[in-house]
C-alpha cells in the first residue's frame, strides 16, 4: 500500500534504510551529502519526515520553516544536531539508533588501546617512512592495567566487558548509579578514577553537564603517565589542554575521535593542536563507522519511522512523550464505517483528553482503545475509534476542522 508521506534521507544513510521504507509503501529519496540550512529549506517541503546522521544540523530557524515536517531520525547514536525542545514545542519526535554501533566503537576503543600501550602508531609511520624501531622500551601489554570509564551505558558497558577479557581492571564512573558488570567496579567520585587509571576512555552524551568536562585541570588527575581516548563528543575534551600535557610527557599518548571543530566534508581541511604528536591517534570521527554498524542504523531508525508514520508509535523518540497503542479492534469487511487512529499532539493542560473525548463522541464515534502519555508542555495522545452508527463514513477534511475548534489545546492531529 502506497502511503502519502514522503521521506528524505541525507548524509549518505545505509541503502538498507531505503529499501525498508520504500517496501512499507513510503515514496523516499536518499541524498550523499549533508545539505546546507538553504538547501533543505528547498527540499524539506516536498517530504514529511528527514533522516540525517551527525553533519547535517537541524536548527530552530529551520524547524520553524518547517514545521510540516512530521519527523527528525537521526541514523546515529547522537543528537544534539537537532534542537530537540523546539521539535518538540512543534510536535515533532527526534528518532536515533542508540544502540546499533555500540560494539563497533567499542572495538574500537580496545584496539586503540593496545595500540596505545605499544606505541604502533608511531613505529608504523617510521616503518611507512624507512625507518626501523624494533625494542621493546616503553612498549606494554595491557593486562593488568587499569581502564577508567567515564559514561557507563551502552557504550561503556560493552567496552567494560571486552576489556576485562583482555585482562584489565575496570572501574567507571556514571552519575546515574549503575549496576557493575563482571568484576568492574564502581568509583566513588571522578578524581578517584583517574587517579588510579592506566587508561581514561569517554563514552558521555553531549549535555551542557559534559561540555568543556575535561578541563586542563582535570587532565592533570589522570595518573602520570597515563593515556586519554574520546570516541564520544568533540566538545568535551580541552584539547589545548591535553595536548600540553603530551608534549610535557605528563600523558603518554592518547586516542581521539571526535573534535570541537570537525571538517563538513572529506574535501576540507582538518587542523588541531594535537597533529604531529608523539603517540596520538587521531581518527575522523569514526567510532561507529563500520558497514555493520551502519546497517544496523539504517534498519533501526528506518522501523522507528514506519511504527511512528503508520501507527502514532513513539517508543524511542529522545525529545516526546513515549507511547504505543496495540490495535484492539481489527476492520471488519461487513462494517461500512471504517477503523481509524486519531494521533494528537496537544498541550499538556488541564481539560484537553475530556474536550478530545467529548468531541469523538459527538461525532457518533466509538473509542476502542486510547493512550496518553505527557511530558512537560505536550500531551500525547493515541485513539482507535469507530463509528457507532452503520453507515457512518468519516469525513476526514470536516474532522480536522471541528476538531480544531472544539480541542482549542490541540497542537497537530493526524487521522492515521
């Protein structure tokens, strides 16, 4: 069944995230690159829902223009690209995929490690150039040693158990209290983990909590001699900061993914004060750049679209209300009226389910099943009706118009 919605996906999304939609009915184009602000103002009014991944920014001023848009999904773990409280104040629900890349970056985050401890990186740049570094000074295994987690969820945890099957010691912290896995245990304060850590590895979201984080300061907690990895956010890490600290041989080397100021494109040019250090790993951003992962995205977020699109389902959206309504009463082919969905958005306010309720019934409709979950400013709401009078067809066009009148709190209603 052809649906009426049209969706966009930018930023080169997994083929699979196409292929999936278009199977359910949904007419989808898929762009390689990451549109600017002027290009998807051109774009965006021909669709009703965008995919992007962590390039293309969605901003209050877009949002705005387009506020049409039915649904944001980010085919990525991350999404403070997208202003999430003004998607929400135009009832709009933000889709990600927050645990699909989760063991590539985690591999990831081990092989750096390794790689870390015995110094590959700059023998195998010597080698590439003719020279020949074979001894083993400063060159160490990493059993036994200690790995300090900073973020112990998805991410984290798989990280915690691939390094203790390396042999390691773990200890996170997290300020929400989480339950060990292993033999990892939990650190009391941020300053007693770095302290005892061979290696510190990031795994935060990107919060006004976690910006500029890991200030110089706090660097210099990190036990001398020690190591630094972010495959997390760019703006956590003072990278000033920590490159002092290389370069005074405080830290021995460190693994860094994700930066402050990123290139838009393979074609720009990247800089940062960490380029031409000894025993640093820098990386463009791509922890969880594996066609697995990538894959694994691009079906995740593509069903978080079709359960949303076809059903009202907003179980995963990081910015609204979550909620699902199981079908109670399946379309009977004897019954002239047929079953129908009410998806609304409304503001959450005293009055507004008994206005919705009042004015179904008025129209000789009967609920068969309904949900609302609130949050902050917004209610959410899922309804199955159908008509209590044989004949009855519903006038989709006069629906929308009555209703609007009569639930003046209503912010956007589908009849799905």
């Amino acid at each position: 069944m052809k649906h009426p919605y049209k969706i966009l996906l930018v930023e080169n999304i997994h083929q699979v995230a196409q292929d999936i939609l278009r199977s359910e009915g949904f007419e989808t184009d898929r762009l390689t690159h990451s549109p600017s602000s002027d290009e998807l103002n051109q774009l965006l009014p021909n669709y009703q829902a965008l995919g992007i991944r962590s390039k293309t920014e969605i901003r209050s001023g877009l949002l705005q223009k387009n506020s049409h848009l039915l649904t944001v999904g980010c085919f990525c773990i991350g999404t403070n690209q997208v202003d999430l409280k003004d998607a929400k104040k135009l009832g709009i629900p933000v889709f990600n995929a927050p645990h699909s890349n989760t063991r590539s970056v985690a591999e990831l985050v081990l092989a750096e490690i390794v790689m870390l401890s015995r110094g590959i990186f700059d023998r195998s740049v010597l080698a590439h150039q003719g020279g020949w570094l074979k001894t083993a000074d400063g060159s160490r295994e990493v059993r036994g040693k200690t790995i300090g987690i900073i973020g112990y969820g998805h991410i984290g945890t798989q990280v915690s158990i691939l390094a203790e099957a390396f042999g390691m010691k773990v200890v996170f912290y997290d300020i929400i209290k989480k339950l060990p896995l292993g033999n990892a245990r939990s650190a009391n304060s941020i300053y007693e983990l770095l302290a005892e850590s061979d290696f510190v590895t990031l795994h935060v979201p990107g919060t006004a909590q976690t910006k500029n984080m890991m200030t110089h300061e706090l660097l210099k907690k990190i036990k001398k001699g020690g190591f630094l990895l972010n495959l997390s956010r760019g703006d956590v890490v003072d990278i000033e900061g920590l490159a002092g600290l290389i370069k005074s041989g405080y830290l021995s080397g460190a693994a860094i993914d994700v930066f402050p100021k990123e290139p838009a494109s393979n074609k720009d040019k990247f800089e940062s004060p960490l380029q031409g250090l000894k025993n640093v790993i820098l990386t463009p951003h791509i922890g969880g750049s594996t066609e697995e992962a990538q894959y694994a995205i691009g079906v995740e977020v593509a069903h978080s679209f079709i359960e949303f699109l076809k059903n009202g389902t907003t179980l995963g959206s990081v910015n609204f209300p979550q909620t699902m309504l199981s079908r109670q009463l399946n379309p009977d082919e004897s019954v002239s009226a047929p079953y129908v969905r009410i998806s609304n958005i409304h503001k959450n306010q005293p009055g507004s389910l008994g206005n919705i309720n009042t004015f179904i019934s008025s129209m000789g409709l009967n609920i068969v099943g309904q949900t609302l979950a609130t949050e902050s400013e917004i209610g959410y709401t899922l309804i199955d009706v159908e008509s209590s009078v044989t004949g009855t067809q519903i006038d989709k066009d006069q629906f929308e118009k009555d209703f609007a009148i009569k639930v003046p709190s209503s912010l956007r209603l589908r009849l799905i």
